[in-house]
C-alpha cells in the first residue's frame, strides 16, 4: 500500500532542463516511477540524446526544446503536450543557470537579468502555464528546484544574483501552494546542496572552494543527482499528498553550520 504511492503509473510529466546533470536524473527517476515523460531543454543536441538514452533503456519518453527566458515558447510547448495527451500531471521546474564571481557593486544588469530571468521568471511562467491546465483538470503536483542558496549566502564565490533568484523560487513555491492548494494543486521545492556534476569538478582542484563547498557540510561531501531525484520523485507523488507549500532541504547538513 505505502509503496505504491510513490508510483507514477500513467502520470504525464514534464521537466525542464532535463538534458543533463540533475534534469536528466530527475526524469529518469519519473519514468522508474512508471511516468511518461516529456524532457525539455534548450539545448538540442544534448536533448536528443537524453530522450535517446532513455527510450533505449525502455522508458516512455519524449523532447520538446524550450528555452524558458520565451513566454511564446512556454506556451507552444504547453500547447503542444496539452495537445498529444490532454493533461500535465506533474510539472518539475529543473531549468536554471550560475553566473557566479561577480560582486554586487560590480555586476552589470545583464549579469543579474540573464540569473533572474532563467531561475525565477522560468519558472513562473511554466508554473503559470502548466498549472493553469492542472487547475482546469482537477490537480496535478508542481516541484521546483530552488538552492540551499535560497536561505543562505555562499561562500567564497559572490553570486547575489543567484542567491536572491532562488529564495523568490522558494517564496513563489509557498505562494502558489497558498493560491492553488484548495483547488488540487499542489507546489513544493527541492533545495539542493552542491550536486557532484560535470559543472562542478572543478571544485576538486581549487582548495579555497572544496574547503567552503565540502568542509562545510556536515556530510563532508557534495551530493549526487540521484539524491536530488529522489526528493522529487517523493514530492511529485502521492506519498506527499499532504504536503504544499514545502521546501525540502536536501544539502547534506549544510545550513546547519
């Protein structure tokens, strides 16, 4: 009984940023789940061979590239998953990008725009699109990928940028549980720690960052993608039927310190 509730059994699910890293592993978690997924990227090489590894592997999978920054592109892609299956079960908003190593009195606006426009303004207008749809048909389950930067400020690298456009992920995750709970709708967050990427290895050859990004975290490692996904497969499911508005902490004991 309690198992099955993490199942996804003919749930149609998108994700964004899906083509790599913490995207890749998120939809791969979904189809395990027994989901149908549509991946979403805007990178389109890199996407066609997400969706190819997949489906070799068995999974019932599809591609749609979106750059999220588009508001007609959103709705195209909305409109055309609408289109071929009728509903959106689950929504998970993974698309997101670090422009880090600018202090704040130096930054430029294109710096600080390009951050907020991908993190946070991508995500509302996905949100905005797909739960829209989920509204119309009874419920669905949104999950966003905020930060442990979100509640903390990093160190050593300055990235006010990014820091503030994750903690409007997480305000903008409880306001749209506050607005779309009663009406079944559910929107909770992941807040990872830093995830042992491609992106990320460099960390292993700089003292100063493995120092902050590995020492101080109680764990005294980075997190895998996998560990991510599964935060959100539990979110996405009914096994969190109960919970709106949450943001999951899953860095590792990092904001302990």
């Amino acid at each position: 009984m309690y198992l099955d509730k993490f199942r996804l059994d003919g749930k149609l699910a998108v994700v964004t940023g899906a083509a790599r890293g913490i995207g890749f592993a998120i939809a791969d978690a979904l189809t395990q789940a027994g989901a149908r997924v549509v991946l979403t990227d805007m990178h389109q090489g890199a996407l066609d061979e997400a969706v190819s590894k997949l489906a070799t592997a068995g999974a019932q999978v599809e591609g749609e590239r979106l750059d999220v920054t588009d508001v007609a592109a959103v709705q195209r892609v909305h409109d055309a998953v609408i289109a071929r299956h009728g509903r959106v079960d689950v929504l998970v908003n993974n698309a997101g990008i670090a422009i880090s190593n600018h202090p704040a009195e130096t930054m430029s606006d294109e710096v600080w725009d390009r951050v907020i426009d991908v993190n946070l303004n991508g995500v509302f207008r996905c949100c905005r699109a797909f739960g829209k749809s989920m509204l119309e048909h009874g419920g669905g389950s949104i999950v966003n990928v905020g930060s442990m930067s979100g509640f903390i400020v990093n160190r050593p690298q300055e990235q006010a940028n990014y820091n503030a456009s994750k903690a409007g992920v997480h305000h903008l995750t409880r306001s749209l549980a506050a607005e779309w709970g009663a009406r079944g709708v559910r929107v909770n967050a992941v807040a990872p720690t830093y995830i042992d990427t491609e992106m990320n290895k460099y960390v292993y050859e700089n003292e100063e960052m493995y120092r902050h990004w590995v020492g101080g975290t109680p764990m005294n490692r980075l997190g895998r993608v996998d560990e991510v996904a599964s935060v959100v497969l539990f979110l996405a499911s009914d096994a969190a039927s109960l919970m709106t508005g949450s943001i999951v902490l899953a860095d590792g004991g990092y904001v302990c310190w």
